[in-house]
C-alpha cells in the first residue's frame, strides 16, 4: 500500500519533509528509539501527513498524522507523534517546538525580505512612473494647489468636510420672489411671512471627492523611504514584534499601490465641469459664497487633466 504522505509543509533550508520517505531516508534516521535512554535535544521539523505513520519511539510505535522528526542526544533522528512525545518528553518537547517555529519563522521571514530586497529596482521604478505619469502624483500636487488658488480656501475647507462626511448634495438657498411668497401664505395661512422667504434648491451632486483629503504622494514617499531602509534590515536583531511589522509592510506594498492607483483614478474623474460649477455654492457664509461665484463666472482657472 502507498501512504497518502503529502503535507502542508513546514520546511527549514535543511531539512524538507515531504512524505514519509524522505524520513527513513536520512542517514541518522532509526525506527526505534527507546525514550528512556536518550534524550530530546532539538525539533529538526514538523509534518502533517495525510495518512497516519509509526512513532519512531519503542514504548509507542502508535500511528499518527502529526509529528515531529527530531535528534537526540545519541546523534540519532527518529519521528514522534504530537501526543505520545509529549508523554515521553514532557515540557522539554513544547519547549523545543516552540524554538523550532521561532527559527522557522525567522527563516520565512529572510526569506520574505530577501525576495523583497530583490524586488527593490521594480519597486522604486513603479513609484517612478506613479509620480511621473501624465495625470500621476506630481501632477495632482499642482493640481491640487491649483484647485485652492482658483476656488478659495472657503470652498476646499467646505469641500474637504464634505469628503469627510459622504455629504454630496449641493444646495443653494435663494430668496423668493413677493408673489410666491404671497401665493403661499395664501394657500397656507398659519405659516409666517420669513418661513417662506427663502427656498431650497438643489443643483446637483458632488462625485469623487474624497480625493481632496488623500495625499497619494505621501503614499510613494513612504514607500520609497521603507524600501531604502529595508535593504539594511538584519531580521534576525529586531525583535518578534518588530520583525512583524516590518511583514505587515512588505505584505502590504502591492495594497498601497492599488491605494494610490485608485486616488489618482478618483482625482481625474473628480476634473468634471459638473463639479466645478457646484463648488461655488460650497461656503457657508453668503459673502463667501457671492465670491465663489463670482470666481467662476470669470471663468475661474481651475485644474485640467494632462493630455
């Protein structure tokens, strides 16, 4: 019969366990270890096969899915069963799981910064062309300075809040004129004369406007500035906490792209006519917004896209 030994493997640059063969087939690997006249030195590795295999140990030779290959004082390999090594070894065998895992993944973790290391020149030459692209990050800061100048701080300061709140509705108070204000108190005669001097008219909705808060450019710095910072890193000094953050970042770095792509996607459909005219009605105060206005009737030089 051929065991189903295949694994999810959890591998050292050593030592790799794919089926149980590659057990047996180490040259300091025996069937039968007698627990009470060795000693548990290391975990070498850790396997989950898919059929059950003997315990190496002879007070056991029980069958397991989990176990561990591991050394013994003797200079010889055998493989134990999660439970039955636990019985044998007590807290000597937690203790050196827990070693073998920090070790493994400190491994994965070179690994992962090794393969970032080599990733450097594509990373650096994508936060490149980011900013250079027609329409990029370089342009949205002009773009960007360029809004506030044409529109005034009123309207971004307006405009940002907005963002903030997913307040997209533009609506514009205007005084009524004596008649419709006369037909209403007529055709509703408990309403006082100022209930009804001003109505609300709508002019339409804002889109894509949570560019104004989003600094896609500080994205690509601090991209950048990692990248340079993590070619010097020796994993191995940080500490555990450290270490994962520092994974959480690489793990990370094609998110933040997706981010920033997105931002400038939003920034060039927010370069909309139909955006422009609304900003006017922005402010708050009447003086302000008579001012917004009258900025864009002179044709205000608002941001246009790279062509």
């Amino acid at each position: 019969m051929t065991l189903d030994t295949r694994v999810n493997l959890i591998s050292t640059d050593a030592i790799e366990i794919r089926a149980y063969e590659d057990l047996i087939a180490r040259p300091n690997f025996v069937c039968d270890v007698n627990p009470t006249k060795v000693a548990l030195v290391r975990v070498l590795n850790e396997y989950h096969f898919g059929d059950s295999v003997r315990c190496g140990l002879t007070s056991c030779h029980q069958p397991h899915h989990h176990g561990y290959l591991i050394e013994t004082d003797d200079g010889h390999e055998t493989n134990i069963g999660n439970d039955c090594g636990r019985t044998h070894f007590g807290e000597n065998l937690v203790t050196q799981v827990r070693l073998h895992r920090g070790r493994e993944e400190l491994r994965q973790q070179q690994a992962l910064l090794a393969t970032t290391i080599a990733r450097k020149p594509e990373i650096l030459a994508r936060i490149r062309e980011l900013r250079e692209r027609r329409n990029g990050a370089d342009w949205l800061v002009r773009a960007r300075r360029q809004l506030k100048d044409a529109v005034g701080t009123a309207v971004i300061v307006e405009l940002q809040n907005r963002a903030k709140r997913g307040d997209l509705a533009v609506v514009e108070e205007r005084q009524r004129s004596s008649q419709q204000i006369a037909d209403i108190l007529a055709a509703n005669p408990s309403l006082r004369r100022q209930e009804v001097e001003f109505e609300q008219v709508t002019q339409g909705y804002l889109h894509d406007v949570g560019f104004i808060n989003s600094y896609p450019e500080l994205q690509l710095n601090d991209l950048q500035n990692k990248m340079h910072e993590l070619t010097s890193l020796d994993f191995s000094r940080l500490s555990v906490p450290k270490r994962l953050e520092w994974v959480k970042w690489i793990n990370g770095i094609d998110r933040e792209f997706e981010e920033v792509e997105d931002k400038l996607a939003e920034a060039i459909r927010f370069i909309d006519p139909s955006n422009f005219n609304l900003l006017a009605y922005l402010p708050k105060r009447d003086a302000e917004r008579r001012k917004a206005i009258a900025r864009r009737d002179r044709r205000w030089r608002v941001p246009k896209l790279e062509t």
